[in-house]
C-alpha cells in the first residue's frame, strides 16, 4: 500500500483530477427482465432497453447502467464498475500510465456518448475513467 501511495503522491495535479460520480454498471443475465424491473421501478431509460447488450438509466445527475453478461458460476465474485467523470479522459490514462498502472483499455469514444477507458484497482475493481462527448460536467 505504501509504494501505491508514494507513487500517487507524485502525480498529483493542481486541478482535481476526479470531479464526480457518474454511473454504477452491473451485470444482468436478462437484460429484458432487468429493464422490465428498473422501468416498474420508475427508473429514466436513457439508451440501450431489453434486446440490447448495455442499458443506461437517469438516476438525478448520474447513470445506473446494465451490462449483459452470462450467468455466472456459482461461487465466483460478483461485479460491477464505477463510473467517474473527470476533467481530460487521455490526461488521466497517461497519468496511469506514468504511475505504472496497467489499464485495461485504451481512451475511446462509446457509442453512448462518453471518453473513457477501463482500470482496475489492485483489489480488481473495474473503474471506468470518462467525460461526456457532447455536454460538460
């Protein structure tokens, strides 16, 4: 924990680097049940619905999006990933790479709207680093 630190500490920056929360991505074994159940529920379809792969939903100023994904085994860990907005999606790559961090994907522009990229922390938690294309934070 102490290396991670040491190497945090040299990339720190004059501007926040992580300005919010913006999305909680989980998995669905069926996705048209799961749309079903988030549109009951009241949740704002925004893209994606129950034949697609990925779904996004309108939760106040952030997203509870659904991936696809078949059934896990019984006994593996469950999983997700946290969405964060930040100021300069390629800023924050370099920086993780600079930092020795291995991410999984490239910055790219999604279909939904967003830069991003995918990390993992060193427990394994996908982190998913974006901005909005076309409206500011």
């Amino acid at each position: 924990m102490l290396r991670h630190l040491r190497r945090c500490e040299a990339v720190r920056t004059e501007q926040p680097a992580i300005e919010r929360l913006s999305a909680v991505t989980l998995l669905t074994s069926d996705m048209a049940e799961a749309v079903s159940f988030y549109r009951v529920m009241g949740f704002e379809l925004l893209f994606g619905g129950p034949d697609a792969s990925f779904t996004s939903y309108q939760v106040g100023g952030s997203y509870l999006n659904l991936q696809a994904h078949a059934p896990r085994p019984v006994g593996s860990p469950p999983w997700g990933r946290v969405v964060f907005w930040v100021h300069d999606v390629d800023a924050m790559h370099r920086r993780a790479l600079e930092a020795g961090f291995a991410p999984q994907t490239e910055p790219a522009d999604g279909p939904w709207g967003e830069r991003y990229f995918h990390i993992r922390d060193p427990d394994g938690h996908e982190l998913s680093l974006a901005r909005p294309l076309s409206r500011p934070v």
